[in-house]
C-alpha cells in the first residue's frame, strides 16, 4: 500500500510540474522494480525574456534574472548597480533594482514573482560584468519563484529577438 501511495504522490507533482505550461520541458520515465515506483525526471532549462529587457534561467523552481545583452549594449559602458535585498518578497513588474551607466539610468524589474534568494555580490565591485557577461555571469539576483505559471507570459528568444528587431525599427 505504501508503495501505491509513494507512486500516487510521484505522479501528483509531475503533474503541478506540467501544469506550468508548455514552456517548462520535462522528460519523464516511471520504472516499477519490486513494488516500488522509482520516477526519474528532469526539468529542461530554458531562458525567458521579458519585454523590458530581463532575462530568466530556470532550474527547478529557482531562476536567475539579469538584464539582457540588447540592455546592456543600449545603456553603454555600466558603472553601478544597485541590488535587491535578500528575503524580499517581490511581484511581477516590481521595480528590483537600478543599473546606471555614463549616459544613462534604467530600472530592473522583475519578470516574475517571488523571493530574492541570492544577488550577485560581484556586481557592486565590478558593474562592468553586465557589459562582458550580461546573460552569464553577469545575472543580477536568483529568485525563488511564487507563481511559475507567470513564465508563460515571457518571451522565448525567437520571441526576444523579434521584439529587438522592432524597436531598432
């Protein structure tokens, strides 16, 4: 009986996990040895963008967030940035910190809802990393994500790329 339910519960979270939405891949095979359920799974990672120029690297149910490539060649050569505190709670389209540069000033914003995990400390000695890594080691904050279904209001990067496209129109 115990197996049974282990089995049931198994399958109960792959399915919260699909119902995020056709974004968020997930490869799934159930082997039955002796009773038991063993449910190997892994989530593919995969990129969000948002409309102002975030970008989103899930893993699970925590995601990194920096500011675009597109962003940081559009704001020039980075000189400070301004990070979220850890433990805050934020919503969509909050307003998450600042990033400045010789010419100008720009938001960060939160593509989705949740908790500041982590910030990348190395940021405040070298804000220059968004300029040379923005979309790798130059990610902002990570964040534990409240609302994962939120993901499927972002963009994927055929998406992004076309939204860039427009705006040097």
């Amino acid at each position: 009986m115990a197996a049974r339910f282990a089995c049931a519960r198994t399958l109960d979270i792959i399915r919260s996990i699909r119902q995020y939405g056709p974004k968020v891949a997930m490869k799934t095979s159930t082997q039955f040895f002796q009773s038991r359920c063993i449910v190997y799974s892994s989530v593919l990672r995969e990129k969000y963008f948002s409309d102002q120029h975030e970008w989103v690297d899930v893993n699970e149910n925590i995601a990194k967030v920096g500011i675009t490539n597109y962003a940081q060649a559009k704001l020039g050569e980075l000189v400070y940035v301004e990070l979220p505190d850890v433990d805050a709670e934020v919503d969509k389209d909050d307003i998450t910190g600042t990033v400045e540069s010789v010419k100008a000033a720009s938001d960060i914003y939160s593509p989705v809802s949740g908790t500041i995990k982590e910030v990348n400390e190395e940021l405040s000695a070298n804000p220059g990393l968004l300029n040379t890594a923005a979309e790798s080691d130059g990610w902002v904050y990570t964040i534990e994500l409240s609302q994962p279904e939120e993901l499927n209001e972002l963009m994927d990067l055929d998406a992004y790329k076309a939204l860039c496209v427009d705006e040097e129109e």
